[in-house]
C-alpha cells in the first residue's frame, strides 16, 4: 500500500496517496456513484459559476484555492502535505498567517528556467561543459509535462536516460521554484523565483539564461467550456499523471494534433471509457502528415501503440467538440463535423486541446524578440538578448526531439563551451536532429491547422477570460487585446492573460499585451526583495 | 463641417471637456493617437481626492469631488465608483498635530473630516500595524476605474453628436487648425488636453512626465475598506525644485470593487521610460509593509507604471494659451488628473464660452508658467 496523507478540506478528513498533487486528491471529492472520483468544484469564478481543474500544470489559475488561510494557491502545483488546510469558494482571508518569506541567494553562471525535456538537456551540457548551472523548475521535480510520471512510478524511459544524467552534471536542482520576474543588473543577470525553500525568494545571478518554459495548451472558447470536468487535453493527462483517480469516467478526448492519441490511452490505461476521440483536421490531410512521416518509423509506431491503448473507440476526423453541456457539472458534449452534423453524447470528462502554444512571457519580458508566438533565436539558439538563449517550445512547438536537441546546443554554448556551434564534436549532429525535427513540426502544424468553423463556436455570452469572466461580446468591438483588457478586463486576471490571451489571437488575430511584470503572481513581500538596491533610509516609520 | 471645438486628448480630462462641451451645444470632435483612456488614464488609481497643498488645489480638488458626487447615481456600474473614504494616516504622535490641522482645515472650508485615534484605526482597518497613532478620514472621498470612466464621459457627449477619431497621431496645433500625420483639420477653438504629451504639441507649456509605479493584487474582499494614504504624502508628491528631486516612495492603498488592492505610490523623473524600476517598487511596496505587514502575503498579479503630467508649482494649466489664437489648454494635472477632470471640464467650457465660473480660475490660467527649455521633452518612447 502506497503512504498516505491526511488533511482537510473544507473541514472534512481527506485521504490521499503521498505525492500526489493537491488539485489530484480533490477530485476524488468529485466521486459518483460507481466512480473513484469526478470532476471537483474548487471554486466560483468572479460571476459565481462553478469552476474545476483545466489545465492541470500551472498555467490557467482555474483550481485556486486557500491553504492553511493563504488564499488563489493553485491546487495543481501543491503536493498534498499532511495536515493541511484547504478551503475551496470564498476566498477567507487569515492576517496572521502572512509573514514574510525569507531569502535566499544563488551566484552561478548558467540558469536554465524550466525542468522540461529541454531544460533538462540545457542544464547537463551547461554543467558538463563546467559551467556553475543551476535548473529551476515549477514542479515538484524536474522532467515538466512530457517526462512526468505519476508518484512512486518509474520515468517512462527516455525520461530515466536524461534524469540520471542530470543527476550526475554537478547542476545544481531547485524543484519548485517559479520564475516570476527577471532583469538585467550591469553585465549580469538577476531570475527572481518563488517557493525556494520555507516560501521563500530565490535571487539567482547568472552570466547566463536558457529559458525553456515550454508550452502551454490552447484553449479555445466554446459554449460551456468553463463547466467543470471540462480539462485541457494535456491537463487530463496531467491530472492523471498526478495521481487522480478515474475509474468509472466516461471520457470525450477532442481537439486536434498528435496529443490526443497518447491522451485517450492514458485515459483509458487511468480506468475511463473513452467514449469517442475527434480530431478536428480533415482525414485527407492527416493521412498525408501520416505518409510524411516514412522517414521516421518510431513516430509511427508510437501512434500505432498509442491507438492500441484505446483500441474499440472510434477516432473521427474532421470533428470537434462544438458545445459543453451540463448544470454545474459537465454531462454531455455536443460533437460537430465538417458535413454539418451535430450529435450528442453522453460524459463526465472532456479532455480538450487544440494544439500548443509556446510559453513566451519571460522571454518577452528579457526583452527577447517573438516572431509569430515564438521566440526568434539563431543557429546557437541565442536570442537577439546577448547572453539569453531559448529551447524548445518557447521557439516554436515542435515537441520533445526539437526540444532535447536545442536544450544540448544552448546549454553547450551558454555553458562557454562552444563559441560556434561548427565546433562542437556533436554540433552537426544536433543542428541535423534540430532541423529534422522542426522540419516535421512545419508538416505537422500544416496538417493539423485549425479550421476557421473553430472561431465561429463562442456565442457572444461565451466566456474568452475565465478569471475575469469576460463574455464574447464584450470584446468584439475593441481594437486589440490592450483595449479589450481596458474596456472588459479580458487577460486582467491572475493567468495574466495566458489563456485567452491565444484564444483572442485565433479569433482576432490580435497581439497579446504588455507582458507585465511579476509574469507569475507573487507574494508582495516577495516583490518588496531587491538585493541590489536596498535603501535603508526609506524602510521603517518615522 | 468645421466642428466648433477639436479636443486633442481622450483621456480622463479630454473625455470630460467633450463632455461638458457637448453639454453647451457645442459640435466637438476628439482626436486621440491610441484609443480613449489608454494612456496615463489607464495607469490612474482613480482616487477622488481633496487635497490640500494650496488654496487653489483644495479648491479645485473640492469643487470636482462635488461633481463627481453629483454624477454618481448616472455611473454605469463599469465605473466602479464607490464612497470608499479616505484615511490620511499619522505614523507616530509626531504627526498629530499635523493632521489636527489638517482635519480643521478641512472643516473650516466645508469638507467633511474627522480625527480617528489609534483604537479607533485598528478597528477600521484592522490589517494597519498597531501603534499607528491615528488617522484623519474624509467620509467623502471616492474612488472610480479611470478608464471606463473616460470612456463613458466620451460615450456620453457621442450621443450628443461629438465625434471621435481614434489612433489619429497630431503632430502640431496651430492657430484655428489641427495638423495631424496625414492633414490639416480645420478648427475654430482647439483644447490641448494631451496630458503628458501636451508640450509636444504646444512648446512651452511646464509639464514634465512624472513616472509613477503600481501594483496589483489579486482578490482580498474585505482585506481594507478605505483609501488609505500617510500623512507624509504630501510631502513627498509635492514641493519646490520639482525637476532635480529623487525619486520618493509613499504609502498609499486603495481596496478596488473588485476586491483587489491597488499599492503605491512612487514618483521619479525618468523621461518617458517605460519599464518598471524594481528597485523604487521593492521601496515602494517596503513601504507600504510597514505600514501594512499583512499586505506581504497577498498575491500580486501586475505592476504598471504610468507618466503623470507634472508642472512646477503642482497646479493644472487650465484655460486659454496666450501665445496661440483660439487654443485652450487643459493639461497638467499630475496625479489628480482624475479627481479633477470635471472641475477641469468646467472651467475649460466656461473659458470658451467666456462666461464666469463657480472657482477662481486664476490659479490654473497656463499664461502663469512657460518653460521654453527644449530639452525638457523628448519623444514619448514605449508606454506602458
């Protein structure tokens, strides 16, 4: 028997397996006759409606809840503690449980943001070229979305290879820390990150940045959308690979790209019945990405195993989930396809991603230039920023063999290892899997490009920001997401924008904001940290 | 059609001159190089005020607070004003008689304002530290979100047949026209109420960017219910020399409609720089944690910084230009931009309309101050 964990939430005793996330246990509370769990209200949006997991990883603040009198603590990035005290609804505020966090200090050469596949390749070659490195990861421990793997189980192999590497790099680990501000002090840099340590502040000085903050699903709106036990693809992944339970669940995976086969086999391999996969791409050309494909077999065969794992469930092409339906709860959605049919099915879970967007907030915040979403870098992956490179997903999404192989070439050069890559004993080697890779991405995101019927699903009372509860209607008239944010409070929530920032790009092909800084919410008192410029004479009264 | 007067401007002041202007009959058209409100509007706090650094400033402040009051039942919701009240807080005995004084001063001109003891502070707003030795509150004072504001006020003189033309650049105001990057519009009176931009267009005008910091946080319904502003405020907004002061932090929270608490203050001249200075921020928020510790477990989500349109002696320019025919001006408000927009509006239709007004507008008239050093204004880089 796995250890568990005991704590509260809303007064009542909760069982959990340890390490498993918080926003995993709560779903367990969802639990339905004949279910180990279901879709759990963790709390009402600014309008009152009933809100649940999406994204699962951090991204749309969708699950936040108060913990030990500490309220908006997203449930998806806290592992469940013994003892703890969650509140879902009301946010409940507790002065006596505020104190100021500590602070911490770190001088290295290399920080590499991000403990994804990327930033795991980064950090190895960084600290293997002799670099002081030192990786900081939101999560609980580095390996991000692609290696994550639920509590007390083995990495999936590929996963296994690199971990142990970066055991043995000399780089320096901080799980748990979240980037939330970045600047440049005199020829060096300053990372400001959060949850180092007792609640801390982490200063990190580096000479050198490797961003790799990956991406992010892509949510569209559409009617009912916000239900609960409506999640992003990946999120239902995620939830499940954080431990909640989903046995008994009817799931409907949709949306389109490669996602969504491993996603309905975790689903099915989780205890859900799949119930249909739709794939909003027309078959002709998906066939013709799957052709492309010949030069890489393995591609083919791990989709092969992946449609095994659901084998008997139907995948349509040129279909989409065109409506969530339910009373707070989701209990049905309403499937569309390209010939104009709509049908209704039955479930509890609607796993729904529409492809991946890159997570460019601190790069555009480093002041790095975004060419169409991604971030612009050159053969070394050095962003225009000298002495900040990207890799990865934030360059564009092209999945885990671009991203290992840009995390080696940024991590080798802003190790100093490399002053031109054509140096390098593996240089060629990497740049060919990088283009090669990035090179089936293009096919793939021509395959898999969304059709404009997507942009036509809101009605004007659907929701596009979901902190703010911003319906359709209130931002068509504006002239871009600045104004949308001044006359609606669209992308003025705590997701800064992240979630319908994208939606509103597809809709209206506007630019998002501003990045604002701090690019994650952070503690006041964290912000209040300014190593460098202390003032003495302007603390205290009097 | 030549429109009677072309406002250059839709910002809080500007969409409040259309306003009043529309309200005389008046044919206005509003040029504006983004979209209305989205300047320093968008970066206000929306704290309507009175203050009482001069005569004059406490008759303008009081004047537009009364307006804004008798607006209050017309606001659509989008503006959320509310009658938060403002608590002036004494930090230690040393400021009590201070603001005795102040309190008395208030009193003796109309306004409303009481003297609060420490007991009496911590029971209103029970997340101050302890050991605050008291605070003045004004019942009265008000706070609205700028921006809707603006648009509303611009919303309103439309339906009265203003016109607006948004994303429309002026490059230059001369006598009875408007020039603009593509033409020249013709204009029998013009209003340069351009805010911080406004001596681009007008050379000579004494206004000089003063930056300023904000942070928000998420939501803390309940967390504190009045304005909350230190003593000391005044002292480091205003005073003599204004272009070689350093920059100054002061403590000053606003509880939003939404539940959101809204920190400042800072204030620095830094040209038209738009990124935020972490070091006065992490000034500005220490300061805001002694007086308020619990603030530093709230959750900030956003940091802005904003350009308040400065002038030397911390009074607007409000009323005609001596050196261009037909031009008025209304500009220069600093941080009370949005308290003092309606009063602003006021006096700027009853300059044009050459009639008496209810204040003495002999404090604002621009002709007192001319600042004819060029190199005061740069070229306004990225905003904010």
């Amino acid at each position: 028997m796995p250890e568990t964990v005991a704590f509260t939430c809303d007064g009542r005793a909760i069982q959990a397996p340890a390490g498993v996330t918080l926003a995993a246990a709560l779903e367990a509370l969802g639990a339905r006759e004949g279910s180990a769990g279901g879709c759990a209200v963790l709390r009402r949006s600014v309008t009152g409606e009933p809100r649940g997991v999406l994204c699962a990883m951090g991204i749309c603040f969708e699950c936040r809840v108060t913990i030990d009198g500490r309220a908006h603590r997203r449930a998806c990035m806290e592992i469940v503690r013994a003892g703890m005290d969650v509140r879902t609804g009301e946010v409940e505020f507790a002065a006596s449980s505020l104190e100021s966090p500590g602070e911490e200090r770190i001088d290295c050469d290399v920080a590499v943001v991000g403990g994804g596949p990327a930033g795991v390749a980064a950090a190895c070659r960084a600290a293997e070229a002799g670099a002081r490195t030192v990786l900081l990861d939101e999560g609980a421990a580095p390996g991000g979305q692609i290696y994550r793997h639920l509590p007390g189980h083995e990495a999936p192999p590929a996963a296994r290879a690199w971990l142990a590497r970066l055991a043995q790099s000399g780089a320096e680990i901080r799980a748990g820390a979240s980037v939330f501000d970045a600047e440049r002090t005199g020829a060096s840099w300053r990372l400001l990150a959060l949850g180092a340590g007792a609640g801390g502040v982490l200063a990190v000085s580096t000479r050198a940045i490797v961003l790799a903050t990956g991406s992010r699903e892509l949510f569209l709106p559409f009617p009912g959308w916000t239900l609960p036990g409506v999640y992003g693809a990946g999120g239902a992944q995620a939830l499940w690979k954080s431990g909640a339970p989903l046995t008994g669940r009817t799931a409907v995976v949709g949306g389109s790209g490669p996602l969504l086969l491993p996603v309905a086999a975790s689903l099915a391999k989780a205890g859900a019945r799949v119930a249909a996969v739709v794939e909003q791409a027309a078959f002709p050309a998906l066939a013709a990405f799957v052709l492309s494909l010949g030069r890489s077999p393995s591609r083919i065969r791990e989709a092969v195993r992946y449609r095994r794992g659901f084998a008997g469930t139907p995948y349509r092409t040129g279909t989409w989930i065109a409506e969530a339906r339910g009373i707070g709860r989701l209990e049905g959605v309403v499937l569309a396809d390209a010939r104009g049919g709509r049908r209704e099915l039955a479930c509890d879970l609607a796993a729904v991603g529409w492809g991946l967007t890159p997570n460019t907030e601190l790069a555009r915040l480093l002041g790095c230039a975004v060419e169409s979403g991604a971030v612009a870098v050159d053969g070394r992956q050095e962003t225009g920023v000298p002495g900040v490179f990207c890799a990865g997903e934030p360059c564009g999404v092209a999945g885990v063999e671009a991203a290992v192989a840009e995390g080696q070439i940024a991590g080798a050069a802003a190790g100093g290892r490399i002053a031109r890559l054509e140096d390098a004993w593996d240089g060629r080697l990497l740049t060919r899997a990088r283009d090669r890779a990035r090179a089936v991405a293009v096919r793939m995101h021509r395959s898999f490009r969304l059709r404009p019927e997507l942009a036509r699903l809101a009605r004007e009372d659907t929701l596009v920001c979901r902190c703010e509860d911003v319906p359709l209607g209130a931002v068509r008239a504006c002239s871009g997401s600045r104004e949308a944010k001044l006359a609606s409070r669209a992308g003025m929530g705590p997701c800064q924008g992240r979630v319908c920032g994208p939606a509103l790009a597809f809709l209206f092909g506007w630019d998002s904001d501003t990045v604002r800084t701090p690019v994650l919410p952070a503690a006041l008192g964290a912000l209040g940290f300014a190593p460098a410029e202390r003032a003495p004479e302007e603390e205290g009264l009097g | 059609m030549v429109p009677d007067v072309v406002v250059v401007g839709a910002g809080i002041v500007g969409a409040a001159c259309a306003d009043a202007l529309s309200a005389e009959g008046l044919s206005v058209l509003v040029l504006e190089s983004r979209f209305c409100g989205g300047g320093t509007t968008a970066a206000a706090m929306g704290h309507v005020v009175v203050m009482d650094d001069s005569p004059a400033q406490f008759a303008l402040t009081a004047y537009s607070r009364r307006l804004w009051e008798d607006l209050a039942p017309e606001l659509p919701a989008s503006c959320e004003d509310r009658r938060t009240g403002t608590l002036w807080i004494a930090a230690d005995a040393s400021e009590l008689a201070p603001l005795r004084a102040k309190g008395e001063a208030h009193r003796a001109q109309g306004v409303f304002a009481e003297e609060l003891s420490e007991g009496d502070l911590a029971r209103e707003e029970p997340n101050l530290r302890r050991g605050l030795a008291g605070a003045l509150r004004v019942p009265e004072d008000r706070v609205v979100y700028p921006p809707a504001a603006a648009r509303w006020f611009l919303e309103r003189a439309e339906r009265r047949g203003a016109r607006r033309r948004e994303g429309v650049e002026v490059v230059a105001i001369g006598p009875g026209s408007v020039r603009t990057r593509t033409e020249e519009i013709p204009a029998g009176t013009v209003v340069n109420a351009a805010g911080a931009a406004a001596p681009l267009l007008t050379p000579g005008l004494a206004i000089l960017p003063r930056k300023g910091h904000l942070v928000i946080t998420d939501r803390y319904p309940g967390f504190c219910r009045h304005q909350l502003v230190e003593l000391g405020y005044l002292a480091s907004a205003h005073g003599a020399g204004i272009e070689r002061r350093s920059a100054s932090v002061a403590f000053n929270l606003q509880p939003r409609a939404t539940g959101q608490m809204l920190l400042g203050s800072s204030r620095e001249f830094a040209g038209f720089d738009g990124s935020v200075n972490r070091g006065i921020r992490a000034r500005m928020i220490r300061r805001g944690l002694a007086f308020m510790p619990a603030l530093a477990g709230l959750s900030a989500i956003r940091t802005w910084v904003g350009f308040r349109p400065a002038t030397p002696d911390n009074l607007p320019l409000v009323g005609r230009w001596p050196r261009t025919r037909g031009l008025f001006v209304a500009a220069g408000h600093e941080g009370l931009g949005v308290t003092t927009a309606l009063g602003t509006a006021r006096l700027a239709a009853d300059a044009i309309l050459g009639r008496e007004s209810a204040i003495d507008p002999a404090p604002y008239a621009p002709g007192r101050l001319f600042d004819d050093e060029e190199s005061h204004h740069e070229e306004p880089g990225a905003r904010a």
